[in-house]
C-alpha cells in the first residue's frame, strides 16, 4: 500500500456510485476519509463491506480501506467536522419533465456542509454541475465561512472502470478561485489529496470555475456526439447497403479521428450523458447561447432514433409481426460490467416491444435484481438459455462478455427460429451464421 506523503483528513459527502469509490480511493492513497451519505441503509451496507451497485474491483477496494481503518460511514454530517478538504459528491439527475438538471442534491449537501464548515478548510465539488453553478456555491461559502474557500474538480471516471479511472485518471482538472482573493491555496491542498496521482505524471489542468465545470459537459456532449456521428452514418450504410463496423474501423485508423466510441449500435444511455447533454442544451439557452448547441439535439435525437429503429428491424425478421412472439432479450444494464438500468437502451427495446404485443424474455448477467425491482412489468430470467427458450428472435443488446462468448451451435438448440439481431455489433457474425443463424444487425448489409 503506498501512502501520501501527508496524509488528510477528508469528507466525502453522497455516497452513491461517485462519492463511494472516490471515498475508498482516497482512503486507498492514505488519507482519513468519512463519506457522508444520508441513506441510513445505504451507509450501513458500505460501512459493513457490502457494496449496494455492481462495480468490478470494487469490494476488495471498500474492504481494503475499510480493514485499513482510514475509512468510515456515517449518516450524520457532524462527522464531517474538521475535514480538510469535503468533496461533494452528490447527483444531479434530469429535472422531470426538462431537460435542466435538478440541483436540489447539491444544494441540500452544501447548506448541511456549511453548518459544519471550518476556517481554512476547502469544499471540492464533483458533481457535473450547470456552469455558473460552482461560482454561486463559492459566494456561499464565502457568506458563512469567509476564511474558507471552494473549488470545482470534474469525475470523469466510467463505470465498470470506477475504480481504475479513479487512482488513475487520465487528467486532473481544478476550478479555483482568483488565487489572489482566495483564503485558501486550493491547488496546492488538492495536490496533497492526490499526491500519488500527480506523482504518476498526469496531466493537470488547473483554471477557473466556468471551465472546470464546462470540461465535464463537453467531454461527456463529445463523447455522445461521436456515437451519434457513427449512429448516423450506420443510418446511411442501411441506405446504401454498405456496413459500418468496417466503415468505423477505416476511418478509426485515423488517428486524429480514433476508433474508440465509434461502435455503432443501439446507442448511448446511462445515468450521465443522455442528461448531461440535455442539461447543457438547457443551461446554453439561460445562457442565451441556445444556437451553439443547437446540433446536441440532432445527436439525442439521431440516439433515440435507434431504439425505435431496433424494434422495426425485429418486426420485420418476425415475418412483419410481434404479436405473440416470443424474444429473448440479452441484455438490461446500460452497458455490460454495471447494473446500472438507468435510461437503457436494452430495456427501452425490451418495453416497446411488449407493448407492441411480444411475449419479451430479459436477462443479465449483474442487473436482473434491478429490473425486477423497477420493471415488474417485464418478465427476467437468470440465464440465456432460459430467456431463449422456444424463441421467434433473440436480440443482443447489452454485450457482456458472457453472450459474446455464447457458442451458437448449442445455444442454437434452444431456439425456436435461429434469428439473431446484434444490437450491438459484437457478436461474430461468421460463427453465427456458419451455426445456421439469420443475423441481422443495424448498419450491416444483409447477407
Ligand atoms: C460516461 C463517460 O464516459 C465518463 O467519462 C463520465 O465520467 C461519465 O459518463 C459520467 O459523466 O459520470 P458512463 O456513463 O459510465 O461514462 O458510460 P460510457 O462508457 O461513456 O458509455 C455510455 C453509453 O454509450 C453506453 O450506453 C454505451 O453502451 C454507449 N456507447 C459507448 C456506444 O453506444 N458506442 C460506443 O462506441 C461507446
């Protein structure tokens, strides 16, 4: 275990999927760290070691820290007194009904954070915040404790890679203050919170408040952009008959475009970049900047499209209708290694087509308990092959690393029909048609 060379004393404040890992990361770089989290439940189950989501690599993480003794639970802020620095960790979920993001989260923890605030002490928000919004919490913090100060410092990390992107970001980015008015050196105290992580050599941005948190929302906006980007151009390999998987992997060649997020399939969900890019649209036109961002809407919409698109295409292989034919369904969390269901474009699918009369099978190797938790309405099964059961279609659309593998002659003699729909574009399409299999996948020509 390597420790800082001065170890802190920090609070993390929410303990969902951010403020956990980042909580036993830092614990993990030797400081103290109490995470704050007001779900009694919640902190309990991360207290005791059980992690309450699906994150590889994770629990050895929390326990780790845990055994280290640096690294407690609580649900009261009153054990965040006397933290040097408080990372606030907090969500900002879609507005319902908006497209702005909802900041009571972060307003809440910041008024219960001021109550306990001390003098020289720093608050590093995480969250992704509208611009404007670190300014504002910064006037705050200077009306009730003007001898301590606030910086923005954006979380980029992914899930599934959590903990990876964590102890080993790929950039750091700080928000501070004019360095002149401010009581406390935010640069250098965030340089002592992650001492091992500048020592690695990454790269370090360090600017103004406006920026830090605009780089998150611009980040997050590219990346959505460049999966509607190759979504749209798989629109047009349908058109023209050309395929896009070969289509991304020419152009990925170039190094100034990459191949990375050029998967092309059913599209981007998820808990951060749908809402990120509708809560920046929204953001731009309080800003009166509304035409800049004009084109995120093409690309959400170019995103959606997908989902619908997906449907079609299984009507159109189940001899033009769904009623009564049985789907099997890989797939329910986001993306594959989460259990995260939260907008995915997999259960999206799964929906339309049992309200269009389909009799729909989901499975998922992580996030089965979390469908049934909230779509009770679905029917879920624990295995493929029960999900495949005497099916009409089988349709991919989370790639876990479990169906990818799946060997299609066995899995073949399940089935009712070999039809298989690759909404992701990761299954082998030779082994499965050489299987006897119908493959159709979106931006694929037919064979
Ligand atoms: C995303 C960003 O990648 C992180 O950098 C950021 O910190 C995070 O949001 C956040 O704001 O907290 P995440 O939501 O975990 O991370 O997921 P991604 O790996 O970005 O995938 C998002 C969606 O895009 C998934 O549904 C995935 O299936 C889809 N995707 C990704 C594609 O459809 N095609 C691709 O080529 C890549």
């Amino acid at each position: 275990m390597s420790e800082t060379s001065t170890p802190l004393k920090l609070s993390v404040i929410g303990c969902g999927y951010l403020g956990a890992v980042h909580a036993a990361s830092m614990a993990e770089l030797g400081h103290e760290v109490v995470g704050i989290e007001v779900d009694v439940a919640k902190a309990e189950s991360l207290a005791a070691g059980r992690v309450p989501f699906f994150e590889p690599g994770f629990e050895e993480l929390l326990r780790r820290s845990l055994d280290s003794g640096r690294l407690s639970f609580s649900s009261d802020m009153a054990a965040a007194r006397g933290a040097a620095v408080h990372f606030v960790c907090v969500g900002t979920p879609q507005r319902r009904g908006e497209y702005a993001a909802d900041l009571t989260y972060v307003e809440a923890a910041t008024a219960s954070l001021l109550d306990v605030l001390g003098p020289g002490e720093l608050v590093v928000g995480k969250s992704t915040v509208p611009v404007g919004t670190a300014a504002r919490l910064a006037e705050q913090v200077a009306a009730r404790v003007p001898e301590a100060a606030l910086a923005w410092n954006p979380e980029f990390l992914r899930e599934g890679f959590a903990v990876q992107d964590t102890l080993h970001p790929d950039r750091l980015v700080y928000g501070v203050a004019d360095a002149a008015d401010a009581p406390v050196d935010a640069e250098k105290v965030l340089d002592g919170v992650y001492a091992r992580i500048v020592a690695d050599g990454t790269p370090k941005v360090v600017t103004d408040y406006a920026t830090a948190e605009m780089v998150k929302t611009a980040a997050n906006s590219f990346l959505a952009t460049k999966i509607s980007f190759i979504n749209a151009m798989a629109e047009l390999c349908e058109a023209t008959g050309a395929d896009v998987k070969q289509l991304a992997d020419a152009i990925g060649h170039d190094d100034r475009i990459g191949r990375k997020f050029l998967n092309a399939g059913l599209g981007f969900g998820g808990g951060c970049l749908p809402k990120d890019i509708r809560a920046f649209m929204a953001r731009a036109g309080e800003l009166g900047a509304d035409q800049a961002l004009t084109f995120l809407r093409e690309v959400d919409n170019i995103n959606m499209r997908r989902r619908i698109r997906m449907v079609e295409l299984a009507r159109q292989v189940c001899d033009d209708s769904l009623l009564g034919k049985r789907i099997a369904v890989l797939g329910a969390a986001f993306k594959p290694d989460s259990d995260d269901i939260r907008d995915s474009p997999a259960l999206n699918v799964a929906a339309q087509l049992q309200l269009q009369g389909a009799n729909v099978r989901v499975t998922d190797p992580a996030a089965v308990p979390n469908v049934r938790r909230h779509w009770a309405q679905l029917d879920c099964v624990d295995t493929p092959e029960e999900a495949a059961e005497g099916a009409d279609a089988v349709l991919l659309l989370t790639e876990w690393r479990q169906y990818k593998e799946l060997d299609p002659a066995t899995f073949g003699k399940v089935v009712r029909t070999r039809r298989v729909l690759d909404g992701r574009n990761a299954l082998d399409r030779e082994s499965w048609e050489a299987a006897g299999w119908t493959y159709r996948a979106l931006g694929r020509r037919n064979v």
